[in-house]
C-alpha cells in the first residue's frame, strides 16, 4: 500500500511540486527548483555521480548503486546553480529544464538519449553513460531554442518549445523520432514540418511505450509516430509510421470549453521572505507559476508553486530584497489543460530600509509606485512599457557630485539628495515622477530639476528632455513625460554660507540614551542649537546648557547632547537648527539616524533618588565629554579634575536637579593624558577615569 517518503532524506522538510518514475528509481522537483532522486543508479540515473555494481563480501553477491532515501543533486553536474521547472524519467534515464529553457540529461546514453552527441557501448557491450546531469541545449535542433517540456522513454527523448515545435533524439528502430527516419540520431532532431504536425502549434508531448510518441496539439488533436505492431498508434492498423499521424478519434469535442481565464490576481509582500497571492476565477483548479526575471508566457513557463483549487497561497522562503513575477491560470480537474490566458502580478520582498525601494510593472501595465514615505519618491507610468521591468530605487542623503558636468550653466551647487533608480527588464513608457526634498529645499524659486543616467554622465535639466515640472507643493515637486531612468536630484546658485560652519554630526546608541556629537570649524553670533527629532522639537539652547553656542569664534568647537526619552528598538532621526543672536533660524540638512540597541536605564525610577557617576562619553575624547550624574536630591555639587599625580586641573560648582544631570567638559586647555574627574555632593564622592588623546 502507498507509504509516505516525505520525511526520508533531502525532502524532509521540502514543498515537491513534481514527481517522475523511471524504470527503477525516482525524481521529484521542490518548489525552490531542486532536483531529488532515490532507488537504482546503475546507469547514473539518479545523477548523483553514483553508478555501476559493485561486490558486497559479506553476501557474495553483486549489489547495485543505489540510494533508499531521497538525495538532492541539484549540486551536480551541469544543474548545479540552476531554477528546474520540469522534470522528466526514463526507464534509465533522467532529464530537466530550467527556468531559461535549457535542457539537462543524465543516465544510460546507449542509443544517444541523452542527446549530447554521444552514443553507443563499452569494451564490455554496457551502455555508455553519464552519472551526473549534462547541459544538452546547445547540441543539434534546440540550440538557441526555449524548451518548456520534455519526456523520455526507454531509449529515445522528446522535447517541446515555447513556439509549440517538437525535438526528439535517441533511438529510431521504428520510427520513433518522427523524422520519416529509422536512423538514430544522438543529437536533437526539429520534427515539427513531418507529417501530420506541420504547421500545428504543439502543447504537450509523451513517449508511447518504448518505441513510439505521441503529442497534441492546442486543439486538443492527438498525434502518434513509430512502431504500431500491436496498434499503438490509434489509428485502425498494425503498421509502424515514421513520421507523425492523426489518432483517430483522439480529439476533443467541439463542445469542450477550455478552462476559463482567471479574473485577478494580487501579490502582496509580507516581510522580507514571503509574498500572499490572491486571485478569483472560475475554473475547476488553478496554476500558479512563480518565476524572477520576467512574468510566464505559457503554463509551463515558470516554476509551479501552487496547484488546487484554493483562491489564494502564501510563498514563502523567498529572498530578501527581490521582486518576483506571478502568474496563474485556469486548470480542468484532470491538470492537463490550462487556460488560453492568465492573470499576472509583480511583488518585491525589498522591505524600506533607509530610503530604499523596488516596484515592478507587467509588460503594457500603467499605474504608480508610491515609495514617498520609504524613499521620498513616487512613479506612475503614463503609458506602459513593451516589456515587464523591475525599478530599484536607492535615496541618498549626499552631494551626488557633478560627474561629467552640470548643462544649464546657472546651477553652480548641487542639494545633498538624489535618487538612483535602475531599470532591470524594458523601461520605454512614459512616467510622471514625484520627488520630495523636504529638508534639503524650502523654496523651489531659482532651483533647476535634473537628471542623469548614471554618475559618469552629464546632469541635464529635465525640461530638456522633454519633462514638466510642477513645483506647486514644494519641496514635493512633480516631474512629467519623461521616459529612461537614472539618477535625479536639484541644484541652484551657491548658497550662501551659513553663520555657523558646521563640519560633522553624529550618534550613537549607549544606554543612557542616544548621545549625539557635533563639531562647527566655525561659529558667527552663535547663540545656540535646536535638536529636533522625527520632525519635532526636542530640545534647544534656550533650556539646555549643553546647546548653548560659542558666540564668535573661528576655533572648532565640540557639543554633546543626550536624548534619554528614547525606546528600545525604536530608530530615531535627528536634525541640527543654528539660531544666531538677533532669533533667525539657520537649519542644516544632515540628518543622523540611530537606532535603539540597548536598554536605556530609567533616570527617574532607578536613580532619580540615589547618587551616582555615570562614565563619561565619549571616552577617549578630544576636546570635549559629557558627564553625567545623578543627585538624590536638588542642590549643588562638585566636579573636579585630576591629573595623574593628583593635581587638581578643573573644578565647578554645579546647580543640579534631582535625578539625572549632565555636564559638557570641554578639555581643550589640557594635554593629552590619563585623568580622573570626580564628583561631590552632601557627603557623597565618586571618582571615575578618563581619557584626553589630541
């Protein structure tokens, strides 16, 4: 009685999408297009490099290669690194196709099965044979062709491409190739103008026992060819036919509908490994084909992910940051008609991740991509493209540089924003594209709107390339009627420079909080910062001490804040606001962003009664550090600093809260060296080490 092998070797655990037997032994296909194969390997038809018989001295007797488990040999031969989509058996013989097209062959090659210009037998009359799978595609008739599917029999193969001709090669003792030949041929031979099949588009083939064929047409007329001595080949005789011949009798009925088209079908990414697929339609069951280059042409074309008669399946194991194509059609109870036509669906796993995106179009499809709250971006294709095409979309917050140059001579700066989107399949219609520069523009007046096609190209103005552009919601602007991508950002005449230079900007996550650290080369009339974050304002010069400005000054200057009012796991993005003496506002377009990778200790249940002296960060530091320390109660306290031989360099009087404080000590007056800076308050004292390396 049947038993259940799914748990036995390299399937345990696998999704099988298609089974075949051979003579001896099996194969199966998952749905992540690996090949698995149990039983004899006698003539290498498991492919995995095992083959011949071998003495078993403890019996006496010879013991055939072989293996009781299933064995994944999608890393062997010629198959390793490829997407199978079909497989096939013979009795000794194995055979697959990939996702290209391309076929692959593996076992005995006595009468040339395995189509690689190779036949015939040893010194000790065995078949020759190949234990592991060879790449055949580029051998006779299917040499630049598109094979969809394939069968094999005991000693000839048959194969069917995308346009609905056959191939067949292998033995030919009566006829079996269908060539009007009985001559074997170990290369692949084109059939498709012999016989009845001339000019008849072909949707499935089969061998006919071992030495016969048979195939159907998509209207459902049935061929035969070959030996027909018991009348095998339908056709009221006992006569072999070399070439194709209508079975009589052996069409479908006029009246028979084929499986109606399904209606819709939706892919929708969830996380970064699966992709949910919804569809409607009327059909007894459904196909659903899964490929990543471009979207199925034909039920054959493309991995098989689901088939049933649900309305909808999750795929799942997929890889990140990739887009797929789907597609699914209608199929009868039987699983050997499909639909004329299918619904077909793009999705990408890419998840945002820091102005990152990727949005997909089927061939003729118009419609946008809304990217604006991951990427700043938008794309909406007007009229649709000849072919499918995936766009990736990369934001990035930096001078983009001016490559080859800039076109319109006026723009002399560059905004430290652009995108690079890049085109994977026919990109040729026409978009409209949004851009948003919030942060980086607050006015359009004077600003030219550019494109490129990559970093080494001139960046030219759009209206130029036959682009409009709408600035009525900038900084969001609206670019349309332009067709080819590349890379896009926005310049204008130099800006003028700000009060205060600032030169670096950056955070960290400890678990006191998000510390951030800036450096201004220069400060004119500096009255302060404002620290805004995820677009609101936490925190200003006005009430922390730490934010306070230098005034004038052409040295560096170092500044330090600590935002404690953070959760773990959360990411959180910060930007800069100088405001000089007279109250005007100068905002700075760097951002940092740092995400939350430890526990920040509660400042107010914790400590916010007891005393304590937090390491200074950060440490080692140059010029400048924060200290913090905790006060069970508000008052003043002490901070002094030490030299190694015990010199006292610094001291401060501080009015604290209670609870948490910082201080920022700025050493710039001091030599590099090991100090020891110590705090004192109401009987309490604490001393802590750290570092000032120039």
């Amino acid at each position: 009685m049947p038993v259940d092998v799914s748990s036995y070797g390299a399937i345990s655990g696998k999704n099988i999408v298609a089974i075949a037997g051979g003579g001896s032994y099996s194969i199966a296909l998952d749905d992540a297009g690996k090949v698995y194969t149990w039983g004899s390997s006698e003539y290498g038809e498991l492919g995995n490099g095992t083959s011949g018989t071998e003495m078993n001295y403890e019996t006496g007797d010879d013991e055939t290669a072989h293996s009781t488990v299933p064995v994944d040999i999608s890393s062997k031969g010629a198959i390793s690194g490829k997407t199978i989509v079909t497989i096939a058996a013979g009795y000794y013989n194995g055979m697959a196709i990939d996702n290209a097209g391309k076929v692959y062959t593996w076992g005995s090659n006595g009468s040339g099965q395995l189509g690689n210009g190779e036949s015939g037998y040893d010194e000790y009359g065995d078949a020759l044979i190949s234990n592991i799978p060879v790449d055949v595609s580029s051998y006779g008739a299917i040499s630049g062709k598109t094979i969809v599917a394939g069968a094999m029999s005991n000693g000839h193969t048959l194969a069917l491409d995308d346009a609905g001709k056959i191939y067949t090669w292998g033995s030919n003792n009566s006829g079996q190739l269908g060539n009007n030949s009985t001559t074997a041929s170990s290369v692949p031979v084109d059939i498709s103008s012999y016989g009845a099949i001339s000019g008849k588009t072909i949707v499935a083939v089969a061998p006919l026992g071992q030495s016969s064929s048979m195939a159907m047409d998509s209207e459902g007329t049935v061929y035969t060819w070959g030996a027909g001595h018991i009348g095998q080949l339908g056709n009221n005789s006992t006569t072999n036919s070399t070439v194709p011949i209508l079975a009589s009798g052996l069409s479908l009925d006029a009246g028979a509908a084929a499986p109606a088209d399904p209606s819709s079908l939706t892919a929708t990414a969830n996380g970064e490994t699966q992709i949910d697929l919804a569809w409607t339609g009327d059909s007894p069951k459904f196909r659903v084909l899964m490929k990543s280059d471009t979207s199925s042409t034909s039920a054959t074309d493309g991995t098989i992910i689901y088939e049933g008669t649900d309305k909808s399946y999750s795929k799942t194991g997929l890889t990140a940051d990739q887009a797929y194509f789907f597609a699914v059609y209608g199929m009868n109870e039987a699983g050997d008609a499909f639909s004329d036509n299918a619904q077909k669906a793009v999705a990408s796993t890419k998840i945002d991740a820091d102005g990152d995106a990727e949005g997909g179009w089927l061939a003729g499809e118009t419609g946008e991509f809304d990217a604006q709250s991951d990427a700043g971006i938008k794309i909406e294709f007007t009229t649709g493209n000849s072919g499918d095409v995936v766009l990736n979309i990369v934001k990035n917050e930096s001078d983009p540089g001016e490559g080859a140059g800039i076109d319109p001579a006026g723009v002399e700066q560059l905004k430290p924003r652009y995108w690079t989107v890049t085109a994977t399949g026919t990109a040729d219609g026409t978009y409209t594209i949004t851009l948003d520069f919030t942060g980086v523009i607050t006015s359009c007046d004077g600003l030219t709107f550019l494109k490129r096609s990559d970093a080494s190209d001139t960046w030219k103005d759009v209206t130029t390339l036959g682009g409009s552009v709408n600035t009525a919601a900038c900084p969001v602007v609206v670019i349309s009627g332009l067709t080819g991508f590349s890379e896009f950002t926005v310049g204008g005449p130099a800006d003028e420079a700000l009060p205060v230079e600032l030169s670096s900007f950056s955070g960290a996550s400890t678990n006191a909080g998000i510390v951030l650290n800036w450096k201004t080369a220069s400060e004119k009339d500096n009255a302060g910062f404002v620290i805004s974050r995820n677009g609101s304002e936490v925190a200003s010069y006005q009430n922390a001490a730490a934010l306070k400005g230098a005034g004038t000054t052409s040295s560096e200057t170092s500044y330090n804040f600590v935002d404690s009012d953070v959760t773990l796991g959360e990411t959180y993005t910060y930007k800069l606001v100088s405001v000089d003496f007279s109250g005007e506002r100068h905002e700075y377009s760097q951002t940092v962003s740092v995400a939350i990778t430890e526990v920040v200790e509660s400042e107010t249940e914790t400590k916010a009664t007891e005393y304590a002296l937090e390491q200074n960060y950060p440490n080692p530091f140059n010029p400048s550090t924060m200290i913090r320390f905790s006060l069970k109660q508000a008052g003043t306290a002490t901070l002094k600093v030490f030299d190694m031989l015990g010199r006292e360099m610094f001291s401060k009087q501080i009015t604290g809260s209670a609870g948490w404080n910082s201080y920022q000590f700025n050493a710039s007056g001091l030599n590099s060296g090991v100090y020891f800076y110590q705090i004192k308050a109401s009987g309490y004292s604490e001393t802590k080490k750290m570092m000032l390396l120039k």
